[in-house]
C-alpha cells in the first residue's frame, strides 16, 4: 500500500490569508471567511465519503485586502484535515487541523463558488513515497543541515516528550523532509516560509533554509545565555529576554503538540482489538497493520490512514449479534399494528418469516417491495426489524453509479473509505440486522463500474459469507444480514438483480383507505412527533378528506402525511404560545388564526389558566393553515371544447390521469407531437392519426369526396407536463378519441378516462397498471374507465368501493372506445366494426 499514493487531480480549496502550511507539518486554521466556511459546511462536515477530506491549502498574502482568488499564491499545499472542532452556536465558527502532504501548483480555478476547487499538478512526492536515493545527489548540504537541526534540538529540553520525537523524527525521517518541517517549526516570517514553499526543488529548498535554522539556533544561544545570566542579575531587561526565550520554547514545542497523544492511542487500539473478537484472519491483518503503524512516524499521512483502517476493524461487529425474536403470531400482531391495508403484503412478509423460523437460515429470494413513495415500503421494513428484535439500517441506492460506492475504495488513496454495507455494519454494530436497500431501481452506472454486480455479490448467499470489502481487504460475513430492497419500478432493475428477488407489488391507496392511515396511524404520529397530545388538537374525518381531495393528489401518503405535519405545527406554535395566559390572551390568538375552540366562555375563569380543550381543525381553519385549495377539479372546465380527452398513464410514481389536447390549423399535413413522450408514444401518434384518416366517414368527419383529411391541415398535439415521463404505448386511444373530436368538433365526455394501446388495424391491446391508474382516475373525480377487453382480469384487484363508483367499459375494438367516449356515440361506426371484425383475421 506504500506505492502508488496520488493527491486527487482537483482538490477544494482553503485559502489562508498570511498562513503558509508546509509538507509534513501540522498547522490549526481558524476558518473565517465566507469561502472557507462555505467549503467546511458542504465539503468536509457533509461529505464523509472518499476523498472529502483532502483539500489544497493557499496561501494568499496578508497584505492583500482583495477578496477575489487572483491574489492566490500559485503553489499550495495537499493536505489531509485531521480534525474540525468547533461550534455552531452563537453562529457557527470552526477551525481545521491539517497536516500538509506534498506541493502542488494550482493549474486552474474550475469553480469559484460557493468555494474554490481548482486543477491542480502535484509537484512533489507524498511522505513515505520517497526513499534515499531522492537525496542522494544533495552533497554537503544535507549533511550541514542534519547537523544544524540536531544543534537546535540539543538547545531544547530533551526531557519533554515533543522534544524526544522531534529527535526521534530527526533520525528517522529521509533527510529532504527536514527544510520543510524545520521551517514550519522555526521561527519565520509570511514572506521567508512562502520562499520555502516556492522551492520545489530540494536543494534549493536546503539553501534557502539552512540561513533560518542557523538564525534560530543562534537566538536561542543568546536567550539561553541570557537565561543563565539571570540567575546573577536583577536587570528587567534580561527578565523579558528570560520571559521570551520561554514563551519560544513553548511556541516550538506546541507546533508539535498535536501528534502528542499518539503513544496512547496505539496502546488504546491495542486495547480495542483485544476485546473485539475479530475473527482469526482478520486479527491476523489488523496486527499486522498495527505492528506497521507502531514503528510509522505520526506526520506521514499513512499514519492516519493505517490508524483509522484498525479503528473500523476494532469497531466492526464481527461477533456480536442481536438475538432473534421469531413468533410469528407476535410479528403479525406488530405488522397490524403498525400499518393499516397492505394485506397481500404482510401475508407474504409473515410466510417468509414463517419460512425462517422452521428452517432458521436465510437462504431463499430476498423481498422487494415495489411500488409508488409514501405507500409504507420503508415503514414495513422497520417493522419488520422491530418484530426480529433486531437493528435497522437504511442504505439509499439512489444515484449511487460506483461499485465502490457498495464495496469501498482500495486504501492506495488518501481519504478512502469502506463501502456502505461495512459502514452500515459498523453503525448499527450487531452483524444480524434488517438492511434496506432503498431504491434499488435508481442505481446508476459509471465508468467506476457497476455497483449492482457488486450488490449482486453482497445479495447471493452462496457468497455473502465471504463478503470482502475493497478498503477492509478481509472478508465479512454478511450471511446473518437480512435484506430487503424497496422500489419504484421494476422496469429498471438490473435482470440479475430482479432475479435474486421476490416482488411484492405494494399499489396506491384509495381515498378510503387513505382516510384510514391518517385516522389512526398518521396523527397519531404527528402530534406525538410534535409533542402535541388528542387533548390539544383533533382533526376530524372531514377535514383530512378535504385533505387528502384538495391538497394532496399522490398514490401513497407521504403528502398527506406533510400536511397533517404542517397542521401540528401551526397548532403547537398557538399550544407554546398561549400556556401560560390568561383565557383573554387565548381568546385573542384563537381569532388570528381562526382555529374554532369550543367555547370556553366563563368569566369566572378569567384570571387562571384555561383548561386545555382540543383545538378542532375545521375547514376554515385548515384553509388558513395550508393555504388555497391546490386541487380543484378541472375535468369537466378542461374538457368544455373538442379535441381535449383524459388519458391514464402509469408511471413510477402511481397511476396518472393526464390530458392529452390537440389542435388543428392549416398547413400541409404535419403531425407535430410536443410535451414529454418517447418513442414509442410517437408511434402511437402516428398510428392513430392514420386509423382516424382511414375511417374518417365512419366518425362522421366531413370531408370533400376524394381528399384526405390532412389535405391542407397540421395537427399539434400535446402532453401537457404533469404527465410525466412515459415511454409506454398505453396513451394510443386517447389519442384517437382527440383526434376524432377535434375533426369532428364534438367534446369527449367530461367524466371519462380512457387507457389502451392500439395496432394499425383498430384493435385495442391490453396495457400495465390498471388498478394504479383506476385509482388515479378515481382520485381525479372520473366516473368512467375504459379499459382494454383483455385487461378485465385485473379489475379484482381493484377495490370494491371504488368498483362501486366507477363505471368500466371493456374495449376490444377502437370504435368501442369511441362509442363510450362521446355522448350519443358514432352510429356509423357501429356498422363498420361489425364488417372489419367478421373480416378480421386477428
Ligand atoms: P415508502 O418507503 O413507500 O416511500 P414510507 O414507508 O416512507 O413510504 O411511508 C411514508 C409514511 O406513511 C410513513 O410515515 C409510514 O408510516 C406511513 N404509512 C404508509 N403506509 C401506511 C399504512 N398502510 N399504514 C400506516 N402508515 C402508513
């Protein structure tokens, strides 16, 4: 792991104003200016992946009041940040301990805010890389200096640790390290230390030291002669020279305070692997590391490397565990408990514990639950963590496109890290628990390679027990981990992933079963989440039904959830503020936010407390709490003129209704397609433009005997955005009911929906989402569904109540869709299905 140490090719950067770090040394930067601030925040407090804590640090000159980066001094120094403290209160004020590790020359500024990152070219070797022969050409001077620097320590008192390991240093550091750490410990001005730092050859970085050292030494002969001198004389002036020579001392031996501690910590380590019962081969690699780290001087980056690798060995739970609670009976009654509806799910979450429990192994597909956010995927998964007994972890899959991201970095870099499964590990610190992997169908992939043919590895039980992790470099056993995935979609899982897993399709909710969550699970949880209790605020059926109908309009409950959110919130502000007044003062904040109280009118009670009574949240109040309606109905407004219709969609997010417009003008028969659509939904497009030309007598469109329907005519249409993304073909009746009824000048009912693919021929094709997208037509207020003939089956999915409200018709044949879509539908067209059908070969 010694060879092959780069700096990363762009670093962000700390610039400090009159400060110069040297290669090697340490040095505390109080973080001050808004840039530098800027870069702690987001870059080191945020990020504590790879790399986020090696940063470039410029110095830029003191005398210069510019704010810009063009007074930047154009060599800086790579540096490792060993530690921020600091606080955030009364405002936030951090300062850094960084060590310095190599030159660089700053190539280029990429991004000026909110902080610096530059190209940078590294200019010299990072400690450890070096060896003898680096200054095996360097002659006298060398020597001379080695020399000098053993004549400053013999000044010191040898008898103070930091002194005896800067002797220590002295001896074992390769002689072309010493100008640098000498000029960072030996009294210098801005301008003598950025002559150093601009030597980036070393001998000329010797010349340009030696004169500091031997000024150094020479102060420090006459401090000390004076020192002696006062033991025989009274003179105050020699007394200050006493009081600085001591105030000197301490400046130089604090500049090596900061690796002090190192000698316990080793022993602290030690202490740590005793008691952490690695297993044989990984206490085989972690006493190896530390018999390395005992005999490594503390300035090398290496050091903190090798230091924070055993930490996480010591840190792992690679023998202790939580012990498992498996009774089914009691997980059902947890399941029931915490989650209302999802039945199809939780029978299959108790038949697999079930499954365990008369095996007791975890082989066997691993449960992934798809289905729209805010449905309770998450929810059930720490569920299901909580029956067990055992800990719960949540890994976000989301944008991650590097396998190191699920595997780790090697350790050749500086500031690598493990991967998220031994990171999770180490928090949660029992080697059993529940990991969710959170949004399986968003991995992405990168040049880095691909993380789901790592996931893969960590999934496959036949591997997972030898599980080894890039930057630990000793295999895990992650066979004891159960894992549980969550998705959208599963149209952009990864095949093998999609095919180590059982999918558990978790749809939206209705409207009623939304009622329901909100009634006994999400107030519940809000107001205890904001300390409120039943007794302060009650929110009535009615008002989360206005809630659900006119402020959310989403598959799950995540919305709904924010909004009963909001309403604890502006009732704990009320709650807060009126405790401790008079039933007068109440009164008066209850009229600003016209939260109805029942009425407490009673004289007698003036000068006490009131009694706390419920705040009720009716509609007038939670209109001033959210704001206006977000939600009114459009339907049947939108569907007042010819060529608009409803057309469902499904996307990632739950079913869609959306609606599709077209217009006619002149032109010269150009079909222009605008919104969001692939290609697939252009072929549609196409295809329903040329059934409708082809039966354009049927639908009643006049036309002159002998032309064709585009002559002289473009037609625009258009999805509107709210639609989102869809790629599907499901969008192609609506696009002939559009098209017919801007042609034939006549509205599409205002109360229907419609979902359907289509050939060239006028059949009508079964399409995906059913029950998603009958629920989002049932959210929007449509009273009728048309759906394919041969997607009749999914309707038992679909529940009752809502089967109840909403009227299907079956199509099998586009003039069925057409015949249901327009009120008195096309008598015409009735004749011409019966004659093509009997045709029909299909
Ligand atoms: P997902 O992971 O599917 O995006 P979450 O699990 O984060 O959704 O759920 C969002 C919120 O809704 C959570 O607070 C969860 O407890 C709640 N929730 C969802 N479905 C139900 C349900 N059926 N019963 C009770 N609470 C639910």
């Amino acid at each position: 792991m010694s060879s092959n140490i780069s700096i990363p090719h762009r670093l962000p950067l700390l610039v400090v104003s009159g400060g110069v770090l040297l290669p090697g040394s340490s040095m505390r930067i109080p973080v001050n200016t808004p840039r530098n601030m800027n870069m702690v925040k987001s870059r080191i407090l945020r990020h504590n992946t790879l790399s986020s804590t090696v940063i470039g640090v410029v110095p830029k000159d003191p005398e210069s009041v510019k704010d810009d980066l063009s007074s930047l001094h154009p060599i800086g120094t790579a540096a490792v940040v060993v530690q921020v403290t600091g606080t955030n209160w009364p405002k936030p004020a951090y300062s850094l301990l960084v060590t310095g590790l190599c030159r660089f020359g700053l190539e280029s500024i990429v991004q000026e805010s909110p902080y610096p990152v530059a190209v940078v070219n590294q200019l010299d070797k990072l400690p450890g890389e070096d060896n003898e022969s680096d200054s095996a050409g360097l002659g006298d001077i060398a020597d001379v200096f080695r020399e000098q620097a053993n004549a400053l320590v013999e000044l010191l008192d040898v008898t103070i640790p930091v002194v005896k390991k800067l002797k220590r240093l002295l001896d074992s550091l390769p002689v072309a390290r010493l100008p640098d750490i000498f000029t960072a410990i030996i009294k210098a001005s801005y301008n003598e230390k950025i002559k150093v730092l601009d030597a980036v050859d070393v001998e000329a970085r010797f010349r340009k030291t030696l004169p500091l050292l031997e000024r150094q030494i020479e102060g420090l002969k006459l401090l000390r002669q004076t020192k002696q001198g006062h033991l025989n004389t009274k003179d105050p002036h020699k007394n200050k020279r006493v009081i600085d020579f001591k105030k000197e001392l301490r400046k130089l031996q604090r500049n090596f305070n900061e690796n002090e501690n190192e000698v316990d910590e080793i022993a602290e380590l030690e202490q740590k692997l005793k008691s952490a019962c690695l297993p044989e081969h990984a206490l085989l690699a972690a006493t190896k590391e530390l018999k390395r780290l005992k005999k490594m001087p503390t300035a090398l980056p290496e050091y903190a490397i090798t230091r924070t690798y055993l930490e996480l060995m010591t840190e792992l739970p690679w023998s202790k565990s939580s012990k498992d609670v498996l009774d089914i009976s009691k997980a059902r009654h947890d399941l029931d408990e915490d989650h209302y509806g999802l039945e199809k799910l939780k029978k299959r979450v108790i038949e697999y514990l079930a499954v365990r429990q008369l095996k007791n192994t975890l082989k066997g597909p691993i449960l992934c639950f798809v289905g729209p956010p805010g449905v309770g995927k998450t929810s059930v998964g720490r569920s299901i963590a909580q029956t067990l007994g055992r800990t719960f972890h949540r890994i976000s899959l989301g944008g991650c496109c590097d396998q190191s991201d699920i595997r780790g970095h090697r350790r050749t870099y500086i500031g690598s890290m493990p991967g998220r499964i031994i990171h999770g590990l180490k928090l949660v610190g029992t080697n059993n628990p529940v990991f969710l992997l959170d949004e399986i169908d968003k991995l992405g992939k990168s040049l880095q390679g691909d993380p789901a043919s790592a996931l893969l590895e960590v999934l496959d039980p036949e591997q997972n027990n030898t599980f080894t992790d890039h930057y630990l470099n000793v295999p895990f056993d992650l066979s004891q981990v159960l894992f549980i995935a969550t998705a959208n979609s599963i149209s952009t899982i990864p095949a093998p992933l999609l095919d180590r897993m059982e999918v558990i399709h978790v749809p939206g909710y209705t409207q009623e079963e939304k009622i329901e969550i909100a009634m006994h699970h999400l107030i519940s949880k809000q107001l205890k989440e904001h300390g409120l209790s039943a007794e302060q605020l009650q929110i009535p059926q009615d008002t989360v039904k206005l809630t659900i109908s006119r402020y959310t309009r989403e598959a799950g409950v995540r919305k709904l959830e924010r909004k009963l959110g909001a309403i604890c919130r502006a009732v704990a502000v009320k709650v807060a503020e009126s405790h401790p007044k008079t039933v007068q003062d109440s009164e008066e904040k209850k009229d600003l936010l016209q939260i109805k109280k029942p009425d407490q009118g009673n004289d007698v009670l003036e000068m006490s407390h009131p009694p706390d009574m419920p705040i009720v949240i009716d509609e007038l109040a939670l209109k001033d709490i959210l704001g206006p309606l977000i939600y009114e109905s459009e339907m049947s407004e939108r569907l007042s003129q010819p060529g608009v219709a409803v057309g469902l969609a499904w996307t990632a997010m739950g079913g869609e209704i959306m609606f599709v417009e077209a217009t006619r003008m002149d032109g010269d028969g150009r079909l222009t397609l605008t919104g969001q659509l692939g290609d697939v939904m252009k072929e549609s497009a196409r295809l329903a433009l040329n059934w409708v030309r082809s039966h354009a007598v049927q639908c009643g469109i006049e036309t002159k005997p002998g032309t064709d329907l585009m002559e002289n005519t473009d037609i625009h249409v258009h999805f509107p955005a709210g639609a989102v993304g869809k790629d599907g073909p499901s969008a192609g009746v609506t696009i002939v009911a559009v098209l017919v009824s801007i042609f034939t000048g006549r509205c599409v009912r205002s109360d229907v929906a419609m979902t359907g693919e289509l050939t060239l021929r006028g059949l009508v094709l079964p399409v995906g989402g059913i029950k998603e997208k009958v629920l989002a037509a049932h959210r929007a207020g449509i009273k009728k569904v048309i759906i394919p003939k041969r997607n009749e089956k999914d309707l038992v999915e679909v529940p009752q109540n809502i089967q109840k409200d909403i009227e299907f018709s079956l199509a099998k044949r586009l003039e069925d869709v057409l015949q249901q879509a327009f009120e008195g539908g096309f008598p015409s067209l009735k004749e011409a299905t019966a004659t093509i059908s009997q045709n029909s070969k299909l």
